[in-house]
C-alpha cells in the first residue's frame, strides 16, 4: 500500500517535470528513449518482485551506496557541470538500456533515491551536466512509475485518495523545483543533489539500523 500510494502521487509529479524540462531543455532521446522503454519493463518486473519478497537486504544496503556516491561527486568538483556526451550511436542506446533496466527494476521493488541514482549515472557515464542528466531523468522516472502503479493498482495495493492527495502537493513541488533549475542551471542542481542524497542518507539508514 505504501509503495502504491507513493508512485501514484510521484508520476504526477515527475510527469509535471518532464513536461517542463522538454519544453525548454534538449533532451537526449537516443539515450532517454531506450532508457525509458527498458525501465517500463524492468519496473514492473521490480514492483512483482517485491510483493513476493522482502526488502531488508535493500533497505540496509540503500544508505551505503548513497554515501559512496556523495563522497564521489562532491570530491569530483567539475563533475556534470559541462555538457560533453561520452556515447553515440549503438554503445550509448545498449549503455541506456542497461542503466533504465537496472533502474527501473530497483524503483520497482523499492524506489528510494532512484532520481539521485539516475541523475548521478547519466552525469557520470553519459558526460551529461547536471540539468540535462535530471531533465532524461524525469523521462525516464515518469516509465518507472507508470509500470510499478499498473501492477500495485492491479493487485489492489494503493490507497487512490491518499495518493491523490498527495499527488497536488507533488507537483506543486516539482513545477517549483523545475523553475529553479531551469532559471540557475547546473551549478544549482548539483547542489541541490548533493543536499538531497545527504538527506536520503539520513533517512535510509534510520529507516534500516534504527527503527
């Protein structure tokens, strides 16, 4: 029920996203398009997945791996701050169809971090900066949603008005969050980032060691 709720109140808000960033960012469809077909199937596979089987392994994990891609991206300071694609042509569809399957399959089963988990893989393998890398992101995050809500919405685990609820609110936050990063840039969302999956630290590892 939570994981339901929570992706039916989300693709509202990563739809508003995306929406706004292809109005005014070019986005990469040669690596957003596979990327997103990859992570349709993968998610869905992930949200089946989880409703057989626990979590905990993930949950504990989740706080380490974050940790380690803090560290790394605040120590590389240049890091997708210049837009310089590393991939063309049947290497970057095959890189992007690894990434959104992988991706997705984890938003699926478990979902936190998933929008820092793509931004920092399209920044880092791809050579995006920072706003393009979260502009494919919401491309790409909108597909996982929309396959893990069909399959919890099927199996009868969302609460539907909890969810639209939250859902107003979402993307009230998300059109506001957007304007920001299209008005600063970069540099701005780099930041951002980095406070963001500070943040999912914190919770993740008192949602795993503490609770």
């Amino acid at each position: 029920m939570l994981f339901g709720s929570n992706k039916l109140a989300s693709i509202w808000g990563t739809g508003a996203a995306a929406y706004n960033y292809a109005r005014r960012v070019k986005l990469e469809w040669n690596t957003a398009l596979p990327a997103t077909i990859a992570a349709l199937v993968f998610a869905f596979c992930g949200a089946y997945t989880v409703t057989w089987l626990p979590g905990n392994l993930v949950r504990k994990l989740l706080p380490i791996v974050l940790f380690i891609l803090l560290i790394y991206t605040w120590r590389s300071s240049q890091l997708g701050l210049s837009h310089a694609p590393l991939h063309r042509g049947t290497r970057e569809r095959l890189l992007a169809i690894v990434v959104g399957a992988a991706i997705g399959f984890y938003d699926g089963f478990f979902g936190p971090g998933t929008g820092s988990f793509l931004i920092f893989l399209f920044v880092r393998f791809f050579g995006f900066d920072f706003l393009r890398a979260s502009a494919v992101s919401k491309v790409v995050n909108v597909a996982c949603n929309l396959a893990a809500l069909i399959w919890f919405g099927y199996s009868g685990n969302v609460l539907w008005q909890l969810g639209l609820s939250m859902a107003v609110f979402n993307v009230c936050g998300s059109l506001l969050g957007t304007r920001l990063a299209l008005r600063h840039g970069s540099h701005l969302v780099r930041k951002v980032f980095l406070v963001v999956v500070g943040a999912l630290i914190l919770k993740t590892a008192y949602d795993a060691f503490l609770r």
